[in-house]
C-alpha cells in the first residue's frame, strides 16, 4: 500500500504551532514511508474563513519546508462533488430529508438537558416521507441504530464507541451546504488518504466519518490523534504565550530546521535524542511513538536548538534564512563581504538571526556612532599612537588575509611594547563601533583595507576631539 497523508486546516486564522506539528507528523509519515502528502484547505466556513489567512498557511508551511506532493486543494471549489455523493446516499436510503426547524431542535436539546441527557436529534423524520411543500429541509445520514465503531488509533489504541450514542448528522444544511464532516470523508476518499493525521479535538468526529465512510462502500483509513500542546505554564496554548504563530518564529529569527527539531520532539521521541535533522526525522518517525500525553511548549529549548544550528548547519544554509532579517533590518547585503562569510565569524555569538543582523551591520555600513562606554574606556588619547601606527602597518600590507593582519596587529604592539589589548581593543572599537566582535584578523578580512583605513581615522578624530574638549 502507498502511504497518503493530508494536513487539512481551516483558514480562520495564521498556522500556529499546534497546526504546524500536525502538519509536521503527517508530512514526515508520508516521507517515511515514500508516500504523499496532500494540503487541503477546508474552507467551507464561509464566514471565518478569510484569504489572508490561506495565504498565511500557505507562507507557513513554504517556510518550514513542508511542501506538499499534492494540492493545495480548497474544499469550496468541491461542493458539487460533495452534493453528488449526497444524492447518491439519499437515493440509497442511507440519508433523509430532515424538515425539523431550528427552534424545535432548541426545544428538545433544552429538554434533553433538563433531564441530565446527552443531547442529540431523536430521529424524527428518519422514517417520514409526508414532506411539507416549500419548506426548506436539511439532509441528515442514517447513523447505524445499533452496534458500535472500533478503530484502532496509532497514538491511543482501540477505541471503541456505541452507535446509540451517535445521532443523525446534518450532512446538508437547509441553504444546500454540505457540512463539514462530509466533506472531510469524500475528501479523504477520493484524495486516497491511507492514514489520517489530526488533533485529539477531532477524535469525536472519528467514529461519524467512519460511519458515512462504511455507507459510501469507501476503505477506512488509519488515524492517529496528536494530543494538545501546552504553554510553559501548563495551560492550553493560546496568544497569551507570545510567538504561537509560525510566521513569528520566522520574525523572531529563528530557522525552520530549528523549529522544526522543536516541534518534532513536541509528542514524539526517539531514545533521549534531541536533535535531528530533517532527513533524520523522515529516517527515524513513526506514528506509534507518539505520545498519549500532552506536550508543554518551553521557549528555553527552542531558543538552544536554534543557537545549535546557527552555528552547526552550513552558513550558506544559515544565509538564505538571515537574508530575510538584514533586509528586514535595512542592511544592504549586496554591497559587502559574502553573507556566509559574516555568519561563518558570527555563528557563535548569537542565538537568532534577528541578532546575527544586528550585531552585523558594521560589516555593511558604517557606524554612527561608537558605542559609548567602549570608547570611553578605549579610545582615549594614550590609544591614539597605537593606532596610528596599527593603521600603517595594515595600510603596508601587500596580502590582505587574516593571517598577515594578524601579523601586522602583532608585530605593531611588539614594536610599541605594549600588551596586544592596548592595540587590538582600540582597534576593535575604531572598526566595529563597539568592544564586542570576532577576533580581529577574521573581522577586518572581511572589510576592504579602505575601509579599515577610513574608520580607524575616525577613531582618531574622535579622540582628537576628546583631547581638545
Ligand atoms: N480542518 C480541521 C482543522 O483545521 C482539521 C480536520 C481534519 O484534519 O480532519 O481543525
């Protein structure tokens, strides 16, 4: 059998995390197995649904990397199929017209309640055929009156549940919309789906789809019910608890590799491993490790996967990701050292790519000004013939690499006989704006020797200034 799988949000708002580790176990399924993974949007809510909020899902899933094999599909440019099949029921007795209107629905459901019942619709017109004229009706699915669904879920094992507990679902609303949980059955269907991969919210649609699916002489897929996720503070997480949508994460600077070794270990595990990369991922999942119980989210942890692949997957990888965040931040890469370059020296000192542009900026444009304590603590007048003559010995060099400046750093404090920090701090300071930078033969490589030149001028006029004020 050739695996499918789907992930199939409703655009009602932005991919948040929750959605996204679904759409993550799903798609790694499918990959693990050499099968597809299909993306469909159920928007049939028209009225929650929005466009902006498609297009979010879609941003969100390009940028983790979840592509999918087959769609996007949009359930309302399907609803003939959806009304077909529906025909096809009610011609076979297995769906009814349901002329009850709302208020007598209320009316019963509030009685149900009053007497400590389970509400449901009682069957009223599952047998009737004295149909009002001209009067609007639902279609509702004749759910089997006895026996009971079992399924067996990779994630909670046998369920089992009493079709008396089950009542008629509305299939098709009176404005001739079929609802949701038919679509997702025809869907799932006719979309091949082997194995369905969803939230524990949907564990209760589980056994009315299996019905309709049995009705329809449809195979029954495999599912597996991922449980909830919870804040740092044991509750459901919502907004309150900052990033939950993708696309922050991205804002935030964090790499979809990070996120998604995140979300992976987020209700699966393999032994006490940590972390994977993606094709380790596919090698290493399978459905029957995930876990039963819910998952807490911990910013700690995301925030260290993200410091360990900045500095661990190759920097022109990290450099398609930073691209985002130096334009975000108004720094023009295109004039400079290579991206991959600056990420390469930089890697260690950050934990976010919103950081990594930050701290880089030097590297791209000159400082405004110099960080202040920095410069009061090294640009003062004893530095100033220090410099001096560490510009000449770099403006002499012949080979601009990192060794020969380095040479050029050290062999200038040696002739001055101080100590290197009295040379090398001035000349960080005078370079970079601030006492904070890789070591200086790897920094100053990635400048041009003009503009080392020019800033280091500038370090002086400062402490010209310094001395006649
Ligand atoms: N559209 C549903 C949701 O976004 C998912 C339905 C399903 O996976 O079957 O919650």
């Amino acid at each position: 059998m050739s695996v499918v799988t789907r992930f199939a949000p409703s655009p009602t708002g932005y991919l948040h995390v929750g959605g996204a580790r679904t759409a993550l176990y799903s798609w790694l399924f499918a990959k693990s197995q050499g099968g597809k993974f299909v993306l469909r949007i159920e928007d049939t809510d028209l009225e929650r649904s929005t466009d902006q909020a498609k297009q979010a899902i879609l941003d969100g899933m390009s940028w983790l990397g979840l592509e999918h094999d087959e769609g996007p599909f949009y359930q309302t440019e399907r609803f003939d199929k959806y009304n077909q099949y529906i025909d096809q029921l009610l011609e076979k007795g297995l769906a009814y017209r349901c002329y009850m209107k709302s208020e007598e629905l209320d009316a019963i459901r509030e009685e149900q309640e009053r007497k400590g019942e389970k509400p449901r619709y009682p069957g009223t017109w599952r047998e009737r055929t004295d149909y009002p004229e001209d009067a609007p009706y639902a279609i509702r699915f004749k759910n089997p009156l006895s026996g009971k669904v079992v399924f067996k879920d990779h994630v909670r094992g046998e369920i089992s549940i009493s079709n008396e507990e089950l009542d008629d679902l509305v299939i098709r609303r009176s404005d001739g919309a079929p609802t949701y949980n038919f679509c997702v059955v025809i869907d799932d269907w006719e979309m091949g789906i082997t194995h369905v991969v969803r939230g524990e919210d949907h564990i209760n649609n589980t056994p009315r789809q299996i019905n309709i699916l049995k009705a329809l002489d449809a195979p029954i897929p495999e599912y597996a019910h991922v449980s909830m996720i919870l804040g740092d503070d044991g509750k459901k997480l919502s907004k309150r608890h900052g990033a939950v949508s993708v696309m922050q994460y991205r804002d935030d600077g964090y790499l979809p590799q990070a996120v998604l070794n995140y979300l992976v270990r987020l209700g699966w595990s393999h032994g006490d491993q940590e972390v994977f990369i993606v094709d380790e991922m596919i090698e290493l999942f399978s459905l029957d490790n995930i876990s039963k119980s819910a998952s807490a989210f911990n910013t700690e942890k995301l925030v260290w996967l993200n410091q360990h692949y900045i500095k661990s997957l190759p920097a022109k990888e990290v450099a398609e990701h930073a691209k985002w965040h130096f334009d975000d931040q108004g720094i023009d890469v295109s004039n400079g050292p290579a991206l991959e370059d600056v990420i390469a020296v930089q890697s260690e000192r950050v934990e976010t790519l919103k950081e990594l542009a930050q701290i880089s900026r030097y590297f791209y444009e000159d400082y405004d000004e110099f960080d202040a304590n920095a410069a009061k603590k090294h640009l003062r007048p004893v530095a100033k013939a220090n410099l001096i003559a560490v510009k000449d010995a770099l403006l002499g060099l012949s080979d601009w690499s990192s060794r020969s400046i380095q040479e050029a750093i050290n062999s200038t404090a040696e002739s001055l006989g101080v100590g290197m920090g009295k040379v090398g701090m001035p000349l960080r300071v005078a370079v970079t704006g601030s006492g904070n930078s890789p070591s200086l033969d790897v920094t100053l490589v990635l400048l041009t020797k003009a503009q080392v030149e020019q800033r280091i001028n500038k370090a002086i006029e400062f402490i010209e200034n310094r001395e006649n004020s």
